[in-house]
C-alpha cells in the first residue's frame, strides 16, 4: 500500500485510464472495498479513498474484492495464455498439429478454441502453423542447399503441399526465394509525396514494399538488398495506377487502400501485422498493448522489433504504435514521418 498524491503517476494512470499501465499496479478504493486495473472504464474515485498495491494479490491480503473489469481482465489474461501455449505447441512441432489436438491441450473444445485461437491472433491455428512451417523453409533455404531437405525438415510431408501454395508463402518459387528472388520479377516505381521520396513495388501476389526516405536510390537500394537476385521492372501504366492509390493513401489515410498485400513475414511477425491493421485511423496503441492483444504479453520488445521489420509503410500502421507514455520513438522511416503522419490521421 502506498499513500496518493496529486503528481503521483500511477494516479494520472488512473484518471487517464492507461489500460497500458494495467501489470504496474492496481488501485483499490476504500468506500466500495473493490479494486481495479488502471485502465477501468469507471468514473475515476476521489484520490483519498485510493490506495496503490504493486499486484492484485496484494490488495486481496488487505481484504479487497476484484471489480468487475478486473475480473474480466483475469479472464483475458487466462485466454492469452492459453493461446500463448498453443502458439507454443505450434512452434515446437515437427508437422501440422491436429485442431482437436491443441484443443485438447490447453482444455477447451475444438470449436470453442479455433474462435479464441483467431480472436487473439487474428490467424487460424492452421494458418498459424503453416506460416511457422513457411518461416523454417525460409531458414533452411540458403544458397547452394536442398529445397526438398527444407521442406522436410521445416515440417511438410510433401513437396506438392507446399508447392501448392509457395506462391503465397514465400511470394515465388522455393528455387527462386533460396536464390534471392532469381527469376522473379517484381515492378516498381519511385515517385513523391508530401512525406519524401516513395518506392512502391509489387509481385505477383500484391503490392510487397512501400518505402519513404529522401533518397530515391537509398530506397531502390534497399528493394534490391531484399531481392538482390530479382529482375526489377520498371512500372507499366497499369502499375503507375497502383502507384497513384498508394500515394493518395499516404495523403488521406480515411480513404482506405483497397489493393492486395504481399505480406512475408515471420508467423510472430504476422500476428503483430495483423494487429496493427486493426487500429483505427486517428488512433494509437502502446507496443505493450500490441503484445497483449497478439497473447504475448511479456513481448513488448519483439513487437517493436516486428514493427521495424515491416516493409509496407502507411498499409501496416507501425506508425500507430507508441511508448506506454504516448512518445513516439521507434519508426524505421523516421519519427518526424511517423509524427507527421499521426497528426494528419487526427
């Protein structure tokens, strides 16, 4: 138990409803005996009938009972970490994991877990499992070694199963991916907008890079890195249309951007991608709070990290995502870009 005070951050917690804050500290208040979360909905207390404990556990010792949010934040914390340990199963295993299987693990049914599975995630356990499988043929296909080697030791049974569906796994071939992208052809533009410089670039599957800096080489330079062995197209009109979408996107975000994503990444990576798609234009999320909504709440530096690595600028809103105090820090095209660009959503 600690005493309030005005300057106390925990109770600015408390009146700001910092959800980020909610595994610092609860708060327990005297006239209704109940203690809460600092990011509880309700009508904050007056400040001399708070006291501050470091866990739940604490204010329970002192004869609180958990508030209804809190409660309901127990049951997601449950939730997370039972899907925390099926992403867990799913990692470790050496081929695909049945439904019923992981249901059974972490004591739900089949049914009841593939909605949790999705809700948290936002993959399915399959799509979950294939893109962790997908993630090891990445690993395994170096240069100068054996696609089929890959295949079998990342976990499919079969060449033609993962032959099948490499176009969306790797974005090409298997041959071509081991190879730096030999073969495949990816086109690209350089243009302007009121960021700087701008490189979109798009495969088969979609559009694969949108890339701000002031430097239309550095930019160039950095698609090539990513597929060093790629043929480069320069754009034909039907590109340039893409092209003139993605910049109009970039000015008037509530517009939406309407055309298919090649998105490559890790089965971690996706998970946070897909969360991050979620925040609304306007809005912002801390990287803790990314972490728990993706069902790895200790993961906060590795979601920062996922939010480096993303390759599609302004379509997966990493700019979205800020300190547990509201600072911006962490933006891979620049924080006066990531500013700029929160200030036009609002």
């Amino acid at each position: 138990m600690s005493p309030v005070h005005e300057t106390d951050p925990r109770w600015q917690a408390v009146l700001a409803r910092d959800a980020s804050a909610a595994n610092a500290f609860v708060y327990a208040v005297r006239t209704t005996g109940l203690y809460c979360p600092p990011g509880s909905p309700a009508r904050p207390p007056r400040r001399e009938n708070v006291e501050f404990f470091d866990t739940p556990e604490q204010a329970e010792a002192a004869g609180y009972r958990p508030s209804r949010h809190a409660l309901a934040g127990r049951a997601q914390a449950s939730q997370a970490a039972l899907v925390t340990r099926a992403c867990q199963l799913l990692d470790a295993a050496a081929s695909p994991l049945p439904l019923s299987h992981l249901a059974a693990e972490v004591g739900l049914s089949p049914y009841h877990f593939h909605r949790l599975f999705k809700r948290i995630t936002g993959l399915t356990p399959k799509a979950y499992g294939d893109a962790r499988r997908a993630q090891r043929v990445r690993e395994q296909l170096k240069p100068g070694g054996s696609v089929t080697d890959a295949l079998y030791e990342a976990g499919f049974n079969s060449n033609s199963r993962f032959y099948e569906s490499s176009n969306q796994r790797l974005g090409m071939k298997p041959l071509q991916f081991r190879n730096g992208g030999a073969r495949a052809s990816i086109r690209f533009a350089l243009g302007e907008c009121s960021l700087g410089d701008i490189l979109v670039a798009g495969s088969t599957r979609g559009i694969c890079a949108i890339l701000l800096g002031d430097d239309p080489e550095q930019l160039l330079r950095e698609l090539q890195d990513s597929f060093p062995n790629a043929e480069l197209i320069g754009a034909d009109a039907a590109f340039e249309q893409w092209v003139a979408q993605v910049v109009g996107f970039v000015e008037a975000p509530g517009i939406g951007l309407d055309l298919p994503l090649d998105v490559r990444g890790t089965a971690f990576q996706e998970r946070v991608w897909q969360a991050l798609r979620s925040i609304e234009v306007g809005a912002t999320a801390s990287y803790a709070e990314v972490a728990r909504r993706i069902g790895a709440p200790t993961a906060t530096r590795a979601v920062a990290q996922a939010c480096g690595a993303n390759r599609l600028a302004v379509a997966i809103p990493c700019h979205r995502v800020v300190r547990s105090d509201g600072g911006l820090s962490g933006y891979r095209w620049g924080v006066e870009r990531k500013r700029r660009l929160l200030e036009r959503e609002r």
